[in-house]
C-alpha cells in the first residue's frame, strides 16, 4: 500500500500546491492586515512541523491556522503561552518567523464579498464603525461626537476585546466534554460575551458545525442569526455534525474521566497477579497464619478486618481456613457491592483450577440467580408431585 506524501500532503492543506489569487488590501489597510508575512512558510517546513510537532501531540486565515495547529508553535493564538498571550499579546509583538503556517483558503478568495471586504478594509472598517454610528447619532439625536465616541470608538473596543475572548477566555475557563487534549473549553461566561462563541470546545471538535451552543438553554444568538439567515437565504448549507458523533465524543470523554477516577482508588490486586495455590497448600497456610478465608475461589487475609465487620468478629472467625462462598453470597447474607469492593483489597492467592474471576460481586448474582431459578424447579417439582 502505497503510504501519502507528507510534504504533498502538506502543500494541498497549505494551498501551496496550486496557483493562489491573492487579494492584495489596498493602502495600509494592506499593511494593517499583514498579508504579506504570512507567506513565506514552505510545505517542506509544515511537513518537518506537523510529523514533529503537530502527531507528537496527539499521539478567514489566523482562524484556520488556529484550527489546524490548536496549541503548537504554529497556532497564531497559543493558548499555552498564557492568557494576555492568547488575547491580545499575538497581536502586539512580532511573531516568530520559524513558526509562521499557512491554511488553504482559496473558498475565502473564491467569495466576492470576501475579497471586496478584504481589499477596501480600511475604509470600510472606518466607516462602518465610526462614521456610520456618528452620522446615525447625528441624525436622530443632534449628537455627532456622542455617536462617535459612545457607538463607535467605545464600541469598537468593547466588540475587539470581545473577539478577544474568542482565543484567550474561550481557552482558559469551563468545561471540557468532548475532549481535553487542547485547550478550548465551554463556559457561559465566554459564550455571553462573545454573543455565543462560548461553547468552543465544541467548535474546536466540530470546527464546520455551524452551532456553538447545543442545548436550547444555552447562549448562542450567532447560531440563531445564521439559521433565521438561512430561512430567508441569506446562508445555505448550513453544515451539523451527526448526533451520533457528537454523543461518541462526550461518552469517550467521559470514559476517559471515569477511567482516570478508577485509576485512582484501590481495587486489589488483580487475579492474574496472585500467587497460585493448591487446597492443601491453603491448609498448610491457614494452619499458620489465622485470617485466610476462601471466597470465590481467592484467598482472603481477613485477620486485619476482623473487628471491622458490621455483622461481627464471630462470623469472620467461624470461616477462618475455610471456603466461606456460599455463606458470603448469600448462604448466611448476601454481600453489597461496597463488601465484594472491600473483600477485594484483602486477597493474597489464587485457588489452582477454581475458574475465579475479579468481580465476585457478579459472581454473587450469578450464585443467587442460580439459586432463585432452582428454588422455583423445585417449588414446580413439588406441586406436580402434590
Ligand atoms: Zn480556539
């Protein structure tokens, strides 16, 4: 089988491997935007990056670079270097030139409004924040430098920092149920200030998703304006994962917990890393040391747990150098899981041939599932003998 090219590979997620068109911003809306740092970047480098750094990991443009190497070198935003970093920090100072990338973006270039957008920025970004509102204020109110300095200058601070938030509050705070190896989380606070961006670690397992926020009590009005868009067709093609994946992506996440929570407690040690014993070495050691009780076929030291037993020290010591299964399952008490969890710190061997499993407390249910099943063949028995 013939294995993919990694630096071809490379090229095509960069875009390096065709013809770009470029739109070149015009005056120093261009030189604001930075367009022309951000392609220098080989697909040899990405392809020594991404086997180095980007696998080893998991073993509109700063977006989708964002995307693609969430928290690496590479991430315009790197939410490891800290939150002043991830906010504003990347905007301030120089970025270093060994760790510039590049995405394909050639379906922005493709958009008109994009590039008409991307060409005249400055002068559309100076008029529509600042001009528009002034000129609005003026008009209703008779209020040009209020418009000017409340809806425009204060706003636009205000919507920055809240975009901001995207990349530093958006991988800082809240919760993680979809996966924790990167950074991005969910929290209502971000969501509120980012008019619904909040639920980014969704986003960044679901990047397509048109949806941030999933619940219907969540705050996402971005994901509402684009749906109430698309019924008027103003959007189409609105993209969704499938329940299916999403739901497979919490559960793991949350297997992934619950296995880090069971790794953490004391089990006992496992059967397949008892000692083995024969019955009569059983009784050779039972002779000896008083406390060995069988249960399940695994050997119990009960001698330290003797006075802790809630049904009495005498029970415990009437099976000491005995097979105790069918009084602990259910002969004389049917233990709880809690007691079969307890039991399980107390073994030292294994009995030679005696089929023992981990869970005995499955192995108590098998007993006494069997046993109600024989109860009822012979009650059956009885009455057709009557
Ligand atoms: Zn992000």
């Amino acid at each position: 089988m013939e294995s993919i090219d990694i630096t071809e590979a490379n090229a095509v997620a960069a875009g390096t491997n065709k013809q770009q068109k470029r739109i070149v911003a015009s005056g120093i809306g261009g030189r604001l935007m930075g367009t022309k740092s951000m392609t220098t970047v080989t697909a040899e480098e990405l392809a020594k990056d991404s086997v180095a750094e980007v696998l080893k990991r998991d073993k509109e443009l700063r977006l989708k670079i964002h995307h693609r190497y969430t928290d690496t070198h590479r991430d315009p935003y790197d939410a490891r270097r800290g939150f002043w970093y991830s906010h504003i920090g990347w905007m301030l100072l120089v970025p270093n030139p060994k760790y510039k990338a590049r995405a394909d973006i050639s379906d922005l270039v493709d958009d008109w409004i994009v590039r008409v957008q991307h060409r005249h920025y400055l002068t559309i970004m100076l008029f529509m924040a600042l001009i528009l509102p002034a000129l609005f204020s003026k008009y209703f109110f008779d209020d040009f430098w209020g418009g000017f300095i409340y809806a425009g200058l204060i706003k636009s601070f205000m919507i920055q920092q809240a975009t901001f938030c995207v990349n530093s509050l958006a991988h800082w705070i809240g919760e993680q149920p979809f996966d924790d190896r990167r950074t991005s989380r969910d929290h209502f606070l971000t969501a509120f200030v980012t008019f619904g961006e909040g639920y980014h670690n969704f986003h960044h397992e679901f990047p397509s998703d048109y949806r941030n926020a999933l619940k219907w009590y969540q705050y996402d009005p971005t994901k509402i304006l684009i749906w109430c868009a698309s019924k008027v067709g103003l959007a189409y093609n609105l993209k969704k994962f499938s329940q299916n994946a999403i739901d497979q992506g919490i559960l793991q996440q949350k297997q992934k917990k619950l296995d880090e929570m069971r790794s953490q407690l004391n089990w006992g040690p496992q059967v397949s890393e008892l000692p083995i014993w024969s019955q009569e070495q059983f009784h050779e050691e039972a002779a000896n040391k008083k406390g060995l009780v069988i249960v399940s076929g695994i050997v119990h030291d009960c001698s330290s747990f003797l006075t802790e037993h809630p049904g009495g020290q005498a029970l415990v010591r009437s099976s000491f150098g005995k097979d105790a299964t069918i009084a602990f399952n259910g002969g004389v008490y049917a233990h709880s899981n809690a007691a079969h969890n307890l039991l399980s710190t107390l073994r030292v061997a294994v009995i030679k041939d005696s089929g023992a499993i981990g869970n005995t407390y499955g192995r108590q249910l098998e007993y006494l599932a069997k046993a109600d099943l024989e109860k009822v063949e012979k009650n059956k028995n009885k009455s057709k003998a009557a």
